[in-house]
C-alpha cells in the first residue's frame, strides 16, 4: 500500500472547519465573545487543521496556504446573507 499526497485545491477542511466555527462562535447568544477571540479561535483551527493535512500526509502545504484567502469571502458572504435574512 503506497501513501501517496494527493492536491486537493482547496483543502475543504482547512476552509470548511474555521467557518463553521465562526458561525457558531457568532451565532451562539449564550456566550457573548469578543470579536478578536473568536478571530484568534479561527487562525488557531487553520494551524491545527493545515498542520494535520499535511502531516498526515493528505495534503501539499500549498494546497492549505492557497485555500486560506477563502476563509475571509465565505465567512464575508455567510454574514451579508445573515444581514439581508434579518
């Protein structure tokens, strides 16, 4: 059984995991967070998550460093979709 990488542009665990935080660090009306915790609680899962794709060996570190500018425009259009839905 070879271990062979494998480019998965772009890493749907690096983008997809910090998202989902966000939206429910931001959506939880239990727990009032300041913006710059749940900011730091975002860059911290892309460095865990980056580091266990590409240390397992799923991914390239390219694959993880070019899907991190996709983090910001989804997070972006998951708030402006939460704006015209209020």
């Amino acid at each position: 059984m070879t271990n062979e990488r494998s480019s998965s542009l772009p890493s749907r665990v690096v983008v997809v995991g910090p998202c989902m935080l966000f939206g429910v660090l931001t959506s939880s009306e239990v727990v009032d967070l300041q913006v710059w915790i749940t900011i730091l609680a975002v860059i911290g899962l892309v460095l865990i998550s980056s580091f266990a794709r590409v240390h397992m060996g799923s991914c390239y570190p390219s694959d993880c460093i070019l899907s991190m500018p996709l983090i910001p425009l989804v997070i972006g259009f998951a708030n402006l979709l939460r704006l015209i839905d209020a």
